[in-house]
C-alpha cells in the first residue's frame, strides 16, 4: 500500500454516541439508508468499553458537535475511558427515550440496534432512526477541522523537558525518547507512525 494516509480525507462529522451507561467520541458514522426511519451505522472499536455496552443494549444516540462545542465534552468523551472516569458526572445531559443526549449539541438522533457486524478492529452499529431534534441550526464540526485544529481546541499541552510524542489522531501524549517498536495508542487504537515527536 502506498499511502494509507488517504483515508483520513475520508469526510465525517463529530458526534457523541451515548448509550445508558457510557459513550464516547465517534466520526465513523454513515447514513445508510433513506426514508422515514433512516438506518445509520456506527463503527465502534473493539476495546472500547461502549462497545461493550452496546453489545447488551438496545439503543443508543448520536449527538452532533458543533464548531462552537465545549472542548471538555471532546476530551471527556473522546481521550478518557468509562472504564476509569465517569463522563456524565460534570456534564449536561437531556435524557431522551431513556438515553442521555448531550445539552451542548446541535441535536441529537435516537436510534434502535438492528445489526452489528464485528471486524477485527471495530463493530458497525447499525441502527434504525427512532427519535430526532434540532437544538439549533449551527454548523457542524468535521472530523477534518478537528484533525487541523485540535492542537489550539484541546490546548494539548507537554511537561517542559521531556520528551514527549503526541498521537495525532486523538492527542493522547506519551512520555519517553522513544515509542517502543509495538506500540499502539491506548485511547483510540492507532499505530505509532500517527505520533508526532515533541521536544
Ligand atoms: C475525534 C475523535 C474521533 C473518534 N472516533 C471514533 C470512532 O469513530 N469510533 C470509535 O470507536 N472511537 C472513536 N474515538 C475514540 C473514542 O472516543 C475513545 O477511545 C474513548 O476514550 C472510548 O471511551 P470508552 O472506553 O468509554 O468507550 C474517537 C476519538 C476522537 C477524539
């Protein structure tokens, strides 16, 4: 293969998929169907605890972010685990057909599990479209935006003095002069070649 970094121009949105009992960032999400009760799927990687959660629920929401999003909603959802934080504890949630939606969105869609297809990296959700709103017709961030500007949104900031490398991809920061041979990012699962070398 040439060059994988191709499918990173792949366009997406930012959403907080919610399910009871967790959640996270995603922006692997495609409407696959039309109509009145549109299907959507969802990849979710494997080792996320909502995966997990997902397996043993029956429905989930996406919230979408919008270019004015809190950062603290990316990084509470998107760089930390439920398995060591609880997300929701400082965070404003509607809760909408038993699910909760995040308040600081620009809406939010409901969906029922219809299928999931396991990979060896991820599972795709599918779900059917249950319930919808728009809280305000603001623009969306995109996954690209993201990727261009985390660095100023997150405010990723390293110990002065150390070595560290930053996954480009999520922000997680290693410390250390270098990556070990195998090394694979603990939050969102990409290899070391995505780490940008900070001194
Ligand atoms: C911008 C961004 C996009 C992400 N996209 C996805 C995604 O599409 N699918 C996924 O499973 N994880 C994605 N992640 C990673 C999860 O949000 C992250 O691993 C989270 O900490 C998992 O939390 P959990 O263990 O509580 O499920 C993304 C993270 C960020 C910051």
């Amino acid at each position: 293969m040439k060059n994988k970094k191709i499918t990173r121009k792949i366009s997406q949105g930012m959403y907080v998929l919610t399910t009871n009992g967790g959640g996270c960032v995603v922006d692997a999400v495609s409407q696959i169907s039309s109509g009145e009760a549109p299907l959507i799927s969802v990849a979710v990687m494997n080792q996320n605890y909502t995966n997990e959660l997902l397996k043993s629920h029956d429905k989930f929401a996406l919230s979408v972010l919008g270019m004015d999003v809190d950062p603290e909603i990316i990084k509470t959802f998107g760089l930390q685990s439920m398995r060591d934080v609880n997300k929701f504890e400082n965070m404003k949630v509607l809760e909408i057909e038993g699910i909760p939606v995040i308040e600081n969105s620009l809406g939010y869609m409901v969906l029922e599990k219809v299928d999931s297809i396991m990979n060896d990296t991820h599972t795709l959700f599918i779900g059917k479209l249950v319930e919808a709103d728009v809280f305000t017709d603001g623009e969306a961030m995109t996954y690209g935006y993201y990727q261009d500007h985390k660095e100023e949104l997150l405010k990723i900031k390293t110990e002065n003095g150390k070595t560290a490398w930053v996954c480009t991809i999520c922000g997680y920061v290693y410390y250390g002069e270098e990556l070990p041979e195998d090394f694979v990012c603990p939050i969102c699962g990409v290899s070391r070649e995505l780490f940008k070398k900070r001194l």
